[in-house]
C-alpha cells in the first residue's frame, strides 16, 4: 500500500492494494469497533435492568427489546451478546 504522510487518495492504491487493505485491515477494524459497540451494548444493559428493577413491566419491555437473534458469524464463532440460531430444518 502506498506509504506516506497519510495525504493520498484511495485511487493512489494499485487493486492488490485496495483487496489488501479490505481483506484485513478493514475486517480488523470492523472487528474492533463490532467489540467496542458490544461493551456498551453490555453496559447500557446493566444500566437499564438496574434502572428498571422496581419495574416489572419495563424490565420485561427492556429484556424482550434487548433478546435479539444474532446470526452466528461466517468462521463459526458466536459474536459477543448472541446465541447461534441454527436454522429450522
């Protein structure tokens, strides 16, 4: 990939350049920034069942809204706050 201040335009990179850069360091930041979003989805979580403790109608709202189906990942793990949903057969 083109090295450098940082001052060049994605159409300075040669097509190996631009697979390159989306086959891993893209996914890697995607990766990343996918990890952080979870932490604070976990944390407005805590958040939320404590602010609704007294709650019972709330709390209910808040876990059916906060119970979602997340799909299971290409390389088979699981991402961070999901259960695997394996298909009906």
């Amino acid at each position: 990939m083109p090295r450098g201040t940082g001052d060049y335009q994605i159409s300075d990179w040669s097509p190996d350049d631009f697979k390159a850069h989306m086959a891993f360091g893209a996914r890697a930041e995607v990766d990343a920034v996918t990890a952080e979003i979870m932490l604070i989805v976990r944390q407005l979580d805590a958040l939320s069942r404590f602010r609704f403790r007294s709650d019972a109608e709330s709390l209910a709202a808040w876990k059916s809204a906060r119970d979602v189906a997340w799909p299971a990942r290409d390389d088979g793990e699981v991402p961070v706050g999901g259960d695997a949903q394996k298909p009906a057969a």
